[in-house]
C-alpha cells in the first residue's frame, strides 16, 4: 500500500492527541470543529486504520494511532526545520533593520508595529534610532542607517522613499485654553501664543519654522524640548502652546484644534539613493506599508 502524507491532516491528527478531543483542538488551530472532524476521518480511510477510539465524553489512542503519533511528530518537526532553512534563506529569520524614527512616531506610532514585526519574524533584530529628520538624512547617507522617516515636503537628494503614512498636523491646547473649543485656528493666531517647540532639525519645528515664513510672523519660542511628556505637562500647565500630530493628542485634559487650512504632514520611508534592500529590511516596509491603515 502506497501512502502520501498531508502535512495539515498530520497537523490536526496531532493537534486532536494533544487536545484530547477535537473541539479543543478546533479551538487551537483555529478552525471549525467539522474541518477537524472530517480531515481525521480521511486520514483514516487512506490508512485503513482507526486511530481514535471515540468515547461519549472523550476519546483515546488506539494502539495504531499511538504509533502514528510519534512519526507525525519528527514529520512535522523537519517539515518546521525546512521551511526555517528556507526562510533563512531569504533572510526573513536572520538579520537586522536599523531604522531612524522621529520621536513622535516612535512614541504614537511604531511601537505596535515594531512588536508585530518582531512577533512574526523573532530572529530579526531591529534597531530603532530616534533623532530628527534631518540627522536621519544624514546617517541614512553615511550608511549608519539602512531605513528612515522623513516628511515628503523636506529636500530628500540621494534618498529614495516610498510614502506610508498621512497624518493631521493639530494644535494643542490645555483644556481651559480659549483655542479649546474652535474648530479650527489660523496660523497667525498660533504665532501670537507662547509655544513649546522642539529644537531644530525635527518635522515638529521645521513644521511651525515653515508656517513663521509663510505669515513673516515669528513664533514665540517659551520653551524647547524634545521630550514629549514634558512639553505636555507645560502645554497641560498652560505655560505655552504646541503642535502635534493628532494621534499624539488623544487626552482627556488636552484638546487637538485644526489649523485653518488644516495641515498635513506626509510620511515616508527613505532609504540610500541606489542602496540594496535586504530582504528583511523589504519585509519590514511591506509590513509597515500592510498594516498602517488599521492602527
């Protein structure tokens, strides 16, 4: 008797034996229990061989699926071996991303994408640089960094990128400021509070630098710190005023205003003009390009 093994009805007769019934094993496989059921039950008729005794409230190996299980278990144990050695092949268990992230993003943004990256391929490392855009640009350039975040609107010679992320640029305000309650603020009207800004060099301040030209009205600089929390804690006190991406604004004590127009930044990866992607490095844009949408 000839016999061709399904490495899947393999999977769910061990999972069965495991579980000691197949409703549990449904659970873990996450599939219906009839799937379960009926690929057991083939399996069985290709073999000619019962490989379950079924109980009323539970069910047991007979002698011929004791012997099967063990065979199941090395089959699927070099089966998982030969595709780790495939996958290894194109680089997707092995290697490193070093990646630039601007504070913001790392903080609001990357975390859970970082944590499912790593989830799915775990031998990866990842390394995460936070700095502004433009020192990004620069160790991007003199290949300390493979990837990196930076905004669309910024001169990006000797970069290639591909846009991921479009995200409202929004004011922020403490809860009892008189801006709390509009719709929306004009730039001038921003330029004319104290404001908390970071230091040069990050989207943030280029971001209120560009709206300074554009109205010849010059910001007034309270505070500068490149630290989040700290600059909402001023914001919260009421010392001054910011700017924010929305997502970054999600407080019950702080209030996101639109700026009139609205204003929004784009978001690219940005990787050396020329430079070869790795396959992990691909496999991690294709990830954040894949799942941004639904965070």
């Amino acid at each position: 008797m000839k016999l061709s093994f399904d490495l899947r009805a393999l999977r769910y007769f061990l999972a069965v034996a495991e579980h000691g019934g197949f409703t549990r094993a449904a659970h873990e496989l996450h599939v219906a229990q009839s799937a379960v059921s009926q690929t057991v039950a083939s399996l069985e008729s290709r073999l000619e061989l019962r490989l379950f005794h079924r109980h009323e409230r539970r069910i047991s190996l007979t002698p011929e699926g004791e012997l099967l299980l063990g065979h199941a278990r090395e089959l699927l144990g070099q089966a998982e071996s030969i595709e780790l050695a495939m996958r290894e092949v194109h680089g997707l268990v092995k290697g490193e991303v070093r990646i630039g992230i601007p504070s913001m993003l790392g903080s609001y943004y990357f975390p859970p994408l970082l944590m499912g990256f790593k989830s799915r391929h775990p031998g990866i490392r990842l390394t995460v640089v936070e700095a502004g855009t433009r020192r990004l640009q620069r160790m991007i350039a003199d290949g300390e960094l493979d990837l990196g975040v930076v905004t669309d609107d910024v001169s990006t010679q000797g970069l290639e990128r591909r846009h991921f992320l479009r995200e409202e640029m929004v004011v922020c305000v403490p809860r009892d400021h008189r801006f709390a309650k509009r719709e929306s603020v004009t730039a001038r009207e921003v330029l004319g509070e104290p404001l908390v800004l970071f230091q040069d060099g990050y989207f943030h301040r280029e971001f209120v630098d560009r709206l300074a030209v554009e109205t010849g009205q010059q910001p007034q600089v309270a505070f500068q710190s490149n630290l989040i929390p700290l600059t909402k804690a001023i914001v919260r006190q009421g010392f001054g005023i910011t700017t924010f991406l929305r997502r970054v604004v999600e407080e019950p004590d702080l209030a996101a205003v639109s700026f009139e127009p609205a204003a929004w930044l784009d978001l690219s990866f940005a990787w050396k003009h020329g430079a070869y992607l790795s396959r992990a490095e691909q496999t991690f844009v294709d990830f954040v390009l894949e799942h941004h949408a639904s965070l």
